[in-house]
C-alpha cells in the first residue's frame, strides 16, 4: 500500500475528497497555481506549516473542517476548476503527439539523476543540478515526450541549514515522513548486487504530469542497517557509501525498470553519477549473447550523457579494488576483468582511480556541456579520453534552461497575459511569445516590478523574525528584523550554493566602497543573499558567515540579509522580487546556471560575469557584464579586478539607472533594459527549447539506434 495515509471516512456526497486526491498525488500542482488554491484555502495555516503540500495538508487538516469545507459550494468549485484544468492538460494533445508520435512508435526515454527538485515540500536535492532535473522532467510532460525519470528516495533529503548565534552552520537531518509525500507504491521491489550480497529496494512512484519519476527506496526493514543508509541522505561524505549508492542509482534503476517493464529505447545520464547503470546494460546483452565490444557500442549508441562540472575536483573518482567488489557480479557477467575494468574507467592509462565522468564518457555516444562555454571547456578537459586534438573532441552543448510555468509568480504570469497577451501554457520548443513584451505600457510594468519587490521585502522581514527566533533573539531584534529592508531601494539577489568558486563575498572586497554605495542618503541599495554549502565545505560555510556578519554588522543591518535554507521556494521569491541577479563566479567555473534565467521572467536585469550561460544571452542592452570575459592564473589578481568592474557599474550604471527618473516620472531607461531583459531571455532559455533540442539531437538518434 501506499505510505500516505488513508482519506478521513467522512459524508462527499458530491465525492470532492477524491478529487483532492487525485490533485494532491499529480505533481502537476507544483506548476499550475490552480491546483494549489484548495488546499490553500482548506487550512492556510497548514498550507504554509507544509511548505504547501497538498498531500501534507489532506495528511493533517481537521475531519471537522475537511467536512465543513466540503459543504462548502465555493470551495467545492475551486476543486471543480482544479480539476477541470488538471483533466485538460492530460486530455488535451501535446507537441510530441502532434508532431513526433507516428515517426517514433515505442520511444522511451530513461532519465537517470541523483537528485530531482520537483518542490519544495519534498526535499530531495542540493541544488542546480536537482533543480535542472525536476525542470526537465515537467518539461517532457509539458511536451508530451515519453521520458521516465529514475533517481533515489532519500530519508532525510539533503540537509536542512540553520545559522548559529555567530554565524556557522548548523546541519540538520530531520527523517521525513513520507506519509504526506504523494508517493505512489508500485509494489515493485529490486533486489540489486552490490559487493557480496543483494540489497533490496522498493520502487515508490511520483507522477509528475505526464511523467512518472521512480525512486529506490533502501530503508526498508529486509535490508542490514549499513545498506539501508545508502538512501538515508543525499550526497554523504564517505566515498565507499556514496559510491554504493551510486552502484543502486545505476545497477538498481535499470533492474527496475525491467521490473516495471518499461521498454526503454534511450538512456540520459544526468551527470556521471548514474554511470553505472551503463555497466548493468553491458551485463545483460552479454548474457544475451552479444560480445563485450559489441555491447560497449550498443550501449553507446543509445545512452545520452550530460556532463554539468567543469571543476576537476567535482567528478567523482573512486578505487578501483572498492568499485571492483561492489560491482563485481554486473563486471564478471559482462565479461571484465579486473585490469581491464580499471582501463575502462581510468582517466589516464596504468594508474589512477575509476572516474565516473569516464565511465560515462566511453558510454555514450551523445555527450554534452550545459552551455557553449562549458562545451569548450568540456573538451578540452577531456581530450586525453579520446585521444583526439581538442576542437575534435565529440562534446557538444545544449545549453540548460529553466521550466517557466514552474519559476514564474502568478502574478507575473497573470500580468503578462493580460496585458500583452502573452500565454504560456501551450508548451512547444519553438514558441517565442516574449517578443510581445517590449510593447507593454512602462508604467504598468513598473507596477508590477514595485508590488512584486514589495512581497520580497515581506518575505525577507518574516524569514529574519523566524530566524531571530530560533536563535532565541528578544523583542528589540525581532523589531529589527521586521523593519529590515524597503520596498523602494534598489533591491539586489544572490542566491545559489555556496561554493568558494562562486565568490559569494565578492561584493565585500572593498567593505568601504560597497557601504557607500549601499547607505547613500537618495538612491539606498540592499542586497540579499540565500544559499547552502555542502555540510563538509568549509570554505563555503565561511561565505556565509562572513556574510552573516556583514548582515549583522551596524553599517550594513537592514540593508543586507541572509536568508537560511535556500529552497525552491526562496528560489521563486528571490527570483521574482529582485530588480538585478548577481552573479559573479570565477570564469570558467560556471558550468552553466539557470538562477539567473529566471529574474527577466518577471523584468529583473542581470548582473554577470560573462561564464555559463551569459555569454549566450548578453547584448549589451539586456543586463550588465562583470569584467572583459578573461580568465587570469592569479585568482587573488582576478577578484580585485571583477570586484573593482563590480563597483563601477554599479556605481556608475546600475544604481543611477534605477533612481535615473524622467519627466513621466519613471526611470525610462532601467524600463528600457529591464524589458529588453524580458524580451531575449526566457525565449531561449527555457526547458521547452532545452527538451526539445535533447530530442532533435539526442533521443531521436539514440531510438533510431536501438531499433537498427
């Protein structure tokens, strides 16, 4: 049975509970504001106590208010319309149904990642990378493409960050009830070989629109206390640990599929921790029959492999005795031994760890980078592997996107199609309806850009009073925290993981020149910061306590604020509030980034180093490049020179911009670039476009393989 628990036995004559459900266990709500207004309305309270779940507030409302509610005719037509548009969509023919289904009977697609941000409600990922999964799943659905998603179910998520009284991090691992998550129970358990014996795991289902994710579920009691902590928690440190878990992401997630009978004709490979699932392939079409090399290129020609990292720490690298005995059973069935299994996984000849970035590489005929950039730089880090000059190297790009109905504000959403027809619910991979944004009237854009920084600076004074009160601050600081920030100051966002390369602090490099800049008297500046560095970073946490002491510090109180556990929906709020998204990592380090993508969906201006995607989209009137795009071998030498660009821009561009009002009484040319900003950024860099170019140049080929 499934782990949520069961509906209240209470009088529906119109059967309105049932419609909850079926609203509640279809992922779908996490897009479409629609779906969410019922459960809203059933218990706000609960709602937020939640982090808007449906299937949490059904797990916990009152019978007695469930019951009065159902009573209710107005409530009852908000589930009706609910409803009515959830039925629509699945109804309602898709782009790859209309333009693709006839020329490509039985494709199915395998999307393989350790992490999916589907939302917030559901903590199971650390950042980017899950959040570019849970994107491309709704976008597929979106699309119509048949795409499965498989990935893990962890207990206790990725962690949940909480900031001392000075500032360093506090890690949390809360244990989730998965009772008020919409898990679906397919019944369906693998039993997957990993060293010496068989771990059991049990295959949960989330339905997310038109696409089923499956998650392997290790902590069940069949299994021994040291394998059911391979699906406890997200990214843990201990190499062997992590790297069994990757041995179930792979080996178990192709058994489950063949268990489930999913007739997969092409494999993607979100990032090289699913690289095993390429090795269990190999076993089974050698048990078939087919010869080693024969099988390395069946498997090759349907496998799609997206590499996000250009940091070379960032790949992970595991012995090759301890990858050996995890995998042994899969190995020896396909034919390997252990020398050659250490060539096939080793960066360099004779010597060195398995990487998994190379297992995935020599699996996968269809490799790519997440920008143009990162292709070039994907290249060249891996030229070695194919023994090819660089500009040879057969690493290509599809530049990543974001999934607009997802990151978008209703009330965005709502303004743009009222006020220039802008409709973008009719998902396709070549619609371009931002065009129209350039002729919306400036001072209803204006409106717009004012109530949504006005909701963020809500947002932030209630998230600073939660965090003074968690660490037991009185009422003078509570005072401060609700009176942080206003709702006319030009209002800057960073917000990402705290990596050192992405140089949180960087706007810090000179405290003198940015407390000017952000304290003067007529044109006031404030920034907010939001992010999460690995538990065993710590470089990272000391980001964030440096910059929860500049927030703390009477210069910069009420004008800079951290905010803690950086989640999908702190995302949004940023996103959506902020006038100018910071981003100012280390070029080349950004493999791509999609934070930034998000702010022009709601007339924000970017603010970037020219690394990942900004290269892309930058014309010089849509937002602001930080420095010329050159990359120095002395780091120390490259932060003074981005920050010092930094600091002239902003003073010199971004703030007398901003504050720069004309005779209509509004600043003409911020409206000017910020709708510039609108009109060129989501048109490209959405997951519609994304999607679909994995399908023109990925799973279209890749199918056509396995049906040769």
């Amino acid at each position: 049975m499934s782990p949520r628990r069961a509906l209240p036995r209470i009088s529906d004559p119109f059967g309105t509970l049932e419609s909850l459900d079926a609203l509640a266990t279809d992922c779908w709500f996490s897009w479409n504001e629609v779906a969410q207004r019922p459960f809203a309305a059933l218990s706000p309270v609960l709602w937020e106590a939640t982090k808007h779940s449906p299937s949490g507030v059904l797990a916990s409302v009152d019978p007695g208010i469930l019951e009065a509610k159902l009573a209710d005719e107005r409530f009852r037509k908000l589930v009706q319309d609910a409803t009515d548009a959830r039925r629509a969509y699945h109804e309602t023919a898709s782009w790859y149904e209309e333009k693709h289904a006839a020329d490509t009977p039985g494709m199915r697609i395998a999307y393989f990642s350790s992490e999916f941000a589907i939302h917030e409600s559901m903590q199971q990922y650390a950042g980017g990378l899950g959040v570019l999964a849970g994107d491309h799943l709704k976008s597929a659905s979106d699309l119509g493409i048949p795409l499965v998603g498989v990935g893990l179910l962890y207990r206790q998520g990725y962690y949940l960050q909480e900031l001392r009284g000075d500032g360093t991090t506090r890690v949390l691992h809360p244990s989730y009830d998965f009772g008020r998550w919409p898990l679906i129970d397919t019944r369906i358990h693998v039993d997957c070989p990993i060293g010496g014996r068989m771990v059991r795991a049990k295959v949960w289902k989330l339905q997310v629109g038109r696409v089923p994710l499956y998650l392997l579920d290790a902590d069940i009691a069949d299994n021994r206390r040291r394998d059911r902590a391979l699906t406890q928690a997200l990214y843990q440190g201990d190499p062997e640990l992590r790297m069994r878990q990757q041995v179930l992401l792979g080996v178990g997630g192709v058994l489950a599929l063949a268990k489930l009978k999913e007739k997969v004709t092409v494999y993607h490979l979100n990032e090289g921790h699913a690289a095993f699932a390429g090795l269990k392939r190999l076993a089974v079409l050698v048990a078939r029959g087919m010869k080693l090399e024969d099988a390395v290129q069946r498997v090759r020609q349907t496998t799609v492999f997206t590499t996000h990292t250009p940091v070379p720490a960032g790949h992970d690298r595991y012995d090759v005795d301890m990858c050996w005995k995890a995998l042994r059973r899969p190995l020896r069935a396909a034919g390997f031994t252990p020398e050659s299994f250490a060539e096939f996984g080793r960066e360099h000849p004779g010597d060195g760890p398995i990487c998994m970035t190379v297992l995935a590489l020599r699996m996968a005929e269809r490799v790519n980078g997440v920008s143009k950039l990162h292709g070039r730089v994907s290249r060249e880090m891996w030229a070695e592997i194919y023994g090819r000059p660089v500009d040879e190297v057969p690493i290509g790009s599809v530049t990543n996107g974001v999934h607009v109905p997802t990151w978008i504000a209703p009330e965005a959403r709502s303004f743009w199609r009222r006020s220039v027809g802008i409709d973008i619910g009719r998902a396709s991979p070549d619609a371009n309806p931002w065009s129209a944004a350039a002729s919306v009237g400036h001072s209803e854009f204006w409106a717009m850009r004012r109530a949504l920084r006005h909701r963020l600076v809500e947002f932030v004074r209630a998230r600073l009073r939660r965090q003074a009160m968690a660490r037991g601050e009185g009422p003078l600081d509570l005072m401060c925290a609700g009176e942080a920030f206003s709702s006319d100051a030009l209002t800057i966002g960073f917000a990402r993981r705290f990596a050192t390369y992405k140089r949180a602090p960087l706007i810090f490099h000179d405290v003198e020149r940015i407390l000017r800049i952000l304290t003067a008297k007529d044109r006031p500046v404030q920034i907010v910061f939001a992010g999460k560095a690995h538990p065993k970073d710590m470089g990272g946490q000391e980001f964030a306590q440096m910059i929860w002491r500049f927030s703390h510090d009477a210069g910069f109180q009420g004008r800079v604020a951290l905010i803690e556990e950086y989640d999908m929906e702190v995302g949004r709020m940023l996103t959506s509030g902020c006038d100018v998204w910071l981003n100012n990592p280390l070029r080349p380090y950004e493999a791509s980034g999609t934070s930034g993508m998000k702010p022009p969906l709601h007339g924000g201006i970017n603010l970037s180093i020219l690394d990942g995607w900004w290269p892309e989209s930058y014309d010089g009137t849509n937002g602001w490049a930080i420095g010329d795009g050159s990359e120095s071998p002395d780091d120390e030498a490259q932060h003074r020179k981005d920050a010092e660009s930094l600091y002239e821009l902003l003073e010199r561009e971004v703030v007398p911009e901003f504050y720069g009002v004309g005779p209509s009484g509004l600043p003409e040319r911020w409206i000017k670039r910020a709708l510039r900003s609108v009109v060129t950024v989501p048109a490209e860099f959405n997951t519609d476009r994304m999607v679909g170019e994995y399908f023109r140049w990925g799973y279209m080929p890749s199918d056509a393989a396995a049906r040769a």
